[in-house]
C-alpha cells in the first residue's frame, strides 16, 4: 500500500509502549495492532485526532505516503 | 462479545429444513432397501407405480362452471397427470426406481447444502466466504437437476408417448421444462454475488480504525 503507517517510530520518538496509547486512546490493542502493521484499510477522523494529541504531533508524523515501486 | 439471538423466522426455516432432511434421509435409505430388493424374489409383478406424465394431456371435455348468480359454459382442453402402472413388472420398475433415488440424492444434496448455510446464519456467520461458496454450489446443483430433469423427461417423453393408447386422451407434444429451478438458480447465484460485496463491506468496517 502507498501510504505508510509510522506509529512504531511516533511511539519510539515519545517512548511509550502500544499498550499505554491504547489506554490512553481508549481504542483496543487488537486495533492499534492492525494500524501499527499497515493493515487498516481506513482510519477515522476521532481515531488520528485521539493518537495525535496524545503523541503530541501531526498527522503527517504518523501517515506516509510512498509511491508504489514498480 | 454478546451474542445476538436469530430472529424466529431463520430458526424456524432451520427447524424445517432439518426435519425435511430427516425425512429425506429415511426415504433414501428405503429407496436403497428397495432397489436392492427388486433383484430379490421378495417384489413380484404387482407394484402399484405412479410416475408423473411427461407431457400435459391434451382433451376436450366440456363442463359447466356454476357462479353465484350465472352459469358458465367450459371446456377441459389441457391437464397433466399421473400414470398409474398397475401391477408394474420389475423389469419396468428397475428402470424407474433408480431414477427417483437420483431425484431423491439430488434433492437430499441440495437441503443438506442449504441446512448448511441457513445454520451459518442463524449462529450470525452471514457475509462469509463458506456461504458465498454454500449459495453458488446449491445454484449449480439446481442446474444439475434441471439438466437431469430435462434428460430423463425427454427419455420419458419418447418412451411413454410413443406407446401409450388411450381413446380419447392424447399426450401433448410439449412436456414441462422445469425452468423455476434455472429461475432459483440464476437468483441465488446473484444473492451469491451480493454476499459477496456484503462481505467486503464487512471487512472494510472491520479493518476501520
């Protein structure tokens, strides 16, 4: 997929664990789990909005867009 | 996880096709005792056989409809019916009951496929890829038995026409095709579709953080 999920290095950056976002997010580890692994076929607006003001960035910290290599 | 209750509805379509299925299955299973019985000395000449007619009967048999306020005069010009074999040799029965066991197999198949699918749904596995597949297989087994029904009612047909004698009843050229199972058949492969798009939505909605 050409957009890339950086969850793992937002999280690294703030030093905090999945487990903790997710309780401070209020959204389950199964969840995060298939965002972090680029699973998620969408992500809502409440969701980016939750993990941004919790890890303090944009959500241009945590989408990437990279073109498919062909 | 709270597990929804099915409605009334899919519980007793459950209900049914399982008795269907019971009563299929001992139906079967005395088709089988019978076949083999028939190359015993146990059934004699003397069964008492109906098969259904291959073609309508074409007749003219005037009548009178009576109304509340009028009579009307009518006439019977095209029935179908039954042939009753009485005291059927063997030799003609081991050529039919065969052919019932077959009916009886295909029919049997296509409940068990469908007690399958109606049970997925009732346990709330609806937007599957088993029932995607469950509802395409009772689609060609539909297919399958109209393609059988065609093939032995045109055998039927050539056997029983041509030799049959009656005074004034004859067999009309045209012998029923069957085609609401094709009609079935053609729906459940476009419900099949539609699960299919349902279950992309599913996982759309499942994968929507």
């Amino acid at each position: 997929m050409a957009v890339i999920v950086n969850l793992d290095v937002m999280l690294a950056k703030r030093k905090m664990s999945l487990t903790e976002l997710s309780e401070k997010v209020g959204i389950t580890m199964s969840n995060l789990s298939i965002l972090k692994k680029g699973k998620a076929k969408a992500i809502r607006f409440s969701t980016l909005d939750a993990i941004c003001e919790v890890l303090q960035c944009q959500p241009g910290d945590i989408l990437e867009y990279r073109p498919n290599e062909k | 996880m709270e597990t929804r209750k099915a409605p009334l509805s899919i519980r007793i379509i459950y209900w049914s096709t399982n008795l269907v299925l019971g009563l299929l299955s001992l139906v079967f299973v005395a088709f089988i005792a019978f076949n083999i019985l028939l190359y015993t000395d146990i059934i004699g000449n003397d069964i008492q056989l109906h098969i259904q007619l291959p073609g309508k009967l074409d007749l003219n048999e005037t009548g009178v409809l009576n109304l509340t306020d009028q009579e009307v005069q009518v006439e019977l010009v095209e029935i179908s019916g039954k042939l009753h074999f009485i005291n059927t040799p063997t030799t003609i029965t081991k050529k039919i009951a065969p052919v019932i066991m077959v009916v009886i197999l295909i029919i049997g198949y296509l409940t068990y496929t469908f007690r399958t699918f109606i049970k997925n749904v009732k346990n709330g596995n609806v937007f599957t890829l088993t029932n995607i597949a469950l509802l395409k297989r009772i689609a060609y087994g539909l297919v399958g038995y109209w393609l059988f029904y065609i093939i032995y009612m045109s055998l039927m047909f050539r056997w029983i026409t041509q030799n049959l004698e009656f005074e004034s009843i004859r067999i009309s050229s045209e012998f029923s095709t069957e085609s609401w199972a094709l009609v079935i058949a053609l729906l459940l492969w476009v419900l099949a579709h539609i699960f299919k798009t349902g279950l992309e939505l599913k996982e759309e909605t499942e994968l929507t953080i």
